[in-house]
C-alpha cells in the first residue's frame, strides 16, 4: 500500500506545484505528471485487489479440500 500512497502523494504534489506554476508549458507538464501518477495508483490498487481475491480463492481452495 505504501506505493499506492506514494504515487497518490506524488501527484497532488504536482497538481499543487501546476496550481502556482507561472508558464504555461510547465503547468501543463506538471498536469500531465498529475495524471501519470494518478493511473499508476490506479494500477497499483488493481493489482493489490486482483492478488488479494486470487489469495482469498486460494485460500477457499484450500479451505474445501
């Protein structure tokens, strides 16, 4: 979880720094950073849920032999 939280953390970082930034093409690379961080914690948590349902029906496999 702790990389989930840091991706998370990472890009309301960059939507902060794109909210004060003065260019407007640094803005917009800040904004981009803000949604790459943003799918990547997506993804993160996908991958923790998928692996903890395959855990849980390993565990009910187990459970029933």
């Amino acid at each position: 979880m702790a990389t989930v939280e840091f991706y998370r953390e990472r890009a309301a970082q960059s939507e902060r720094e794109a909210n004060v930034a003065t260019l407007a093409n640094v803005r917009e690379r800040l904004l981009v950073a803000r949604d790459t961080w943003t799918e990547m914690a997506d993804k993160a948590e996908g991958v923790l849920k998928s692996r903890a349902a395959a855990e849980a029906e390993k565990q009910a496999l187990t459970a029933a032999s």
